[in-house]
C-alpha cells in the first residue's frame, strides 16, 4: 500500500500553520520575550480562556516555538528571533499579514484557480488597482509593508552579494518598500549611492525604516512617472505581481532608461526550469495568484521576458536565502 504519511501531513498542515498564527496574533512570543511564564498568568496577559490557551502553548510547545520549564513556558530560540514582535530579525509582520489576509484569500483559491484572477472582490469585496487593495488602510499598507521587511532582511544580503556589483555606481531600488534591498547594497559597496523610489504614501513608511541609512527616498509610481536615473535598477518581489503586459511595459521602460552596460537586478524566488520545484517557489507562486496579477518564474522565463525587452546577458543565482537573484545587462 502506498505510504498514506504526506496527505496526513498535508491535512494537517493548515493547522500547525494556524496556530502559529493564532500564537502570534494574541501576543503569546511577546509576552514571553523578557522570560518564562505560567500558563495562567499567560491567559490573563493574553486576555484568553486559561483552559484553551494552555492547550494552545502546549501545542506550540509540540511544534517547538515554545519550551517547557516545569510550571513555566519559554520562547524557544526560534520563536525569540522570529515571532517576538520587538526582534531585529522578526517575521511578526509576514505571520500578521497571512493571518489576517492571505488565509482568507487563499480560502478560495478553487474560484482562483477555476477563474484565473485574484481573490480580492470575493473575499473582501474589493474593486481597484492592486495596491489599493494591500494599503486600504494606513494600518494595513504598514503590516504590509512590515511582512516584506521581515523576508527582505533574510533576503537582500544574499540578492546584493550573489553578484558583483562593484562597477555600479547608482542603485534604484524600484518599488523598493521599506529600503532593505539599498540598505544591504550600501553595506556592501561602499561607494555606491542607494535609493528607494515607491509610492508617496509608502515613502513615508521608509523613511521610518531607512533612518540613520544613507539610502535617498523618492516618490513616484514606475507604470506612469519618468525612472530617476541609475545605471543599476532593483526590482525585488515586483516582477511576481504583475500581469506580462504589464511587466513587459516596465521592463522596457528600464531598459530605455539605462545607460550600455547598466544593469538590472531582480530579486524573486526562482522555480526550477523543468517547473519541478522548488515546494516553496510554487506556494508563492499559488499564493501570487490570490492576491495579485502575477506569479512566480523560473530563470529561462524571466531570461525570454527581459531579452523581448532588450537585454543582452542574463544570469541567475539560486541564493540559498528566500529569494535568489537575476542580473541582466543592457548590452
Ligand atoms: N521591493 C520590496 C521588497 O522586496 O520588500 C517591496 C515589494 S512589494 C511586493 C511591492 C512594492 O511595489 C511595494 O512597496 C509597492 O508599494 C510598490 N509598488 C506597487 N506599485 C507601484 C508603482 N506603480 N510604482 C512604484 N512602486 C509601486
């Protein structure tokens, strides 16, 4: 008989996701940041039944987010690094926004896939252009915007070194969100001069996370506005929203903005050319199509799109980080 084991595991994946979540949303990590806590007194920070959230800390103990210390319960190393909302390297904001969007989203992912379009209208009666949608509220573009920080900082020291990028001189980070991707760059190629160009709204939210950076803030929205000028454009986690006429059209515009020999790096997660993987590539790819018009690529996808728009060489590294990084360079 064929090993039953992965659909087991499968129906109960959604769970253990879940009650992450759940663990998270109530505050349980931060609670336990400064040290260990009984159940009870949990509960009462927590504001939750004391029978149903001891079940709910004893089953994060059984996932390994927390560790029992007799009465007491204790952040594991993971969980303080990663769910503690006050940790440098925090996901909080990634694991808030799949709580409170992306579950809802993905819970009708057959009208998705029957009907090829995002999930917006359905699940939240919402009408727009894209990012109408994630910013409908100044609270909701931050916890966005927290959720692309968290992966981006796991993320961007690998996409800038991946490659070198020595000869460059100016660095335009293109939707560039809260600036991880230029505040990595400027670690790592001193003379270079970094910038974040985003949305007016998103460029306040930056200049709360770039601060103290030498990373330059300017608005502007790159489907209708002139590019400032760079001879190296970012495009990280951009590619993946949008519709192919749409990337063809900002693919192009790049190209014509750069100078011979400018690049263009982009930071994606790649799936493998035969599609075959990786598991994590086609989960953002599924996840891309309920709450945006695009999807993830492999390396010869992205190499067909950006030679359409004029490139001449392109390369792709497989960073081992959770995105990994192309570099195409206008001949
Ligand atoms: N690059 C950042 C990162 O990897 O963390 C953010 C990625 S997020 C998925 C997409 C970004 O594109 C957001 O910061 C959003 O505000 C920005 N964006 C969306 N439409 C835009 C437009 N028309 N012009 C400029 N930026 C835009």
């Amino acid at each position: 008989m064929a090993d039953p084991t992965p659909v087991i595991d499968l129906i109960e994946a959604f769970r253990r996701s879940k009650t992450m979540f759940t663990a998270l949303s109530l505050g349980v990590f931060d609670q336990l940041a400064a040290g260990p806590r009984e159940g009870p007194d949990i509960a009462t920070a927590t504001r939750t039944d004391p029978d149903t959230c001891a079940r709910l800390l004893d089953a994060c103990v059984a996932l390994g987010l927390l560790a029992r210390q007799g009465a007491a319960y204790a952040n594991s190393a993971t969980a303080q690094a990663y769910l503690f909302r006050g940790s440098p390297s925090t996901l909080a904001g990634y694991i808030q926004y799949s709580n409170d969007v992306l579950y809802p989203l993905w819970g009708n992912l057959e009208d998705a896939i029957r009907e090829g379009t995002h999930r917006w209208k359905q699940t939240y009666g919402l009408d727009g252009p894209l990012f109408s949608h994630f910013y409908r509220t100044p609270e909701s573009r931050r916890e966005f915007l927290l959720g692309m920080h968290g992966f981006g900082l796991l993320s961007s020291p690998a996409v800038v070194a991946a490659f070198d990028l020595t000869r460059f001189t100016r660095l335009v980070d293109l939707g560039g969100g809260t600036g991880h991707l230029p505040v990595s760059a400027a670690a790592r190629y001193e003379g270079m001069q970094v910038a974040v160009f985003d949305l007016p709204a998103v460029i306040g939210n930056a200049r709360e996370f770039t601060a103290g950076s030498r990373v330059e803030l300017i608005e502007g929205d790159f489907f209708i506005d002139p590019l400032p000028s760079a001879d190296l454009y970012a495009l990280g986690r951009i590619l993946h929203d949008w519709s192919e006429p749409k990337i063809r059209t900002l693919l192009t515009k790049i190209h014509a903005a750069l100078p011979a020999g400018g690049g263009l790096l982009i930071a994606e997660k790649l799936l493998a050319d035969d599609l075959a993987g990786p598991v994590h590539a086609h989960m953002q790819s599924l996840n891309m199509l309920v709450c945006t018009e695009g999807r993830e690529r492999s390396l010869a996808q992205y190499t067909r799109l950006l030679t359409e728009a004029g490139f001449g060489e392109v390369s792709g590294r497989v960073t081992g980080a959770p995105l990994d990084a192309v570099l195409a360079i206008k001949s």
